[in-house]
C-alpha cells in the first residue's frame, strides 16, 4: 500500500510559476516510477511528466522547456517545477506511482486525490 499526498496548487497567473509536490509513504519499493498527470474539464487524463527511480524522465511536448519533474528518492517525494504557465495549463494534476519503470495510464497502481491548478488572469 502506496499513499500519495499532492500540495502546491492553487490560482496563478499566465506567466507564472508554481511548484507541485507528491509525497510518498508506505510500501514504495527500490524499483518505481512517478508521474505527474493532469485531467481538464472535457478532457482524459494525460502525462504531463514523468521519473524513474534511476532519474529517467519524459515530457508531454506541452510542457517541454516549462516544466521540470525531479525526486528525492530518500524522501520519497518528487517535484513538478512548473514555469511560464498558459490557461491550458488549468487542470487537477494527480501524482500517480509505478512499482515498475512503467508510467502510462494502466501502469500507475496508486494515485493522489490531485490538486488543482489554475491559470487565469
């Protein structure tokens, strides 16, 4: 049993930055992966970024030179720094956890209950 605790959402405006955390306690093995995801109004969930236990990470073309996604393995926890960002940014963004190296969708066996994040002037 895996449980996830997102912080750090909350309204800001284009151009701005907030940094999310996904802390991470109970049965989290050597061997995992995290992910950030995010789900809009309308809209599936989608793979904003993602990290290894070994620090190998994937981008959304999205989010690509905005965002950046890091861990602290000893802490548990991982990071999205995210920069510059637009209104389509608005989403619930949910932390989710791989005891793989997989991150897509069917991978995630434990996902936080999300924070949101909201981009408007």
């Amino acid at each position: 049993q895996v449980q996830l605790v997102e912080s750090g959402g909350g309204l800001v405006q284009p151009g701005g930055s907030l940094r999310l955390s996904c802390a991470a306690s109970g049965r989290v093995l050597s061997i995992n992966a995290m992910a950030w995801y995010r789900q809009a109004p309308g809209k599936e969930r989608e793979l904003v970024a993602a990290i290894t236990s070994g620090g190998s990470t994937n981008y959304a073309d999205s989010v690509k030179g905005r965002f950046t996604i890091s861990r602290t393995n000893a802490k548990n926890t991982v990071y999205l720094q995210m920069n510059s960002l637009k209104p389509e940014d608005t989403a619930v963004y949910y932390c989710g956890y791989s005891s793989g190296y997989g991150y897509y969708y069917s991978a995630i066996d434990y996902w936080g209950k999300g924070t949101l994040v909201t981009v408007s002037s």
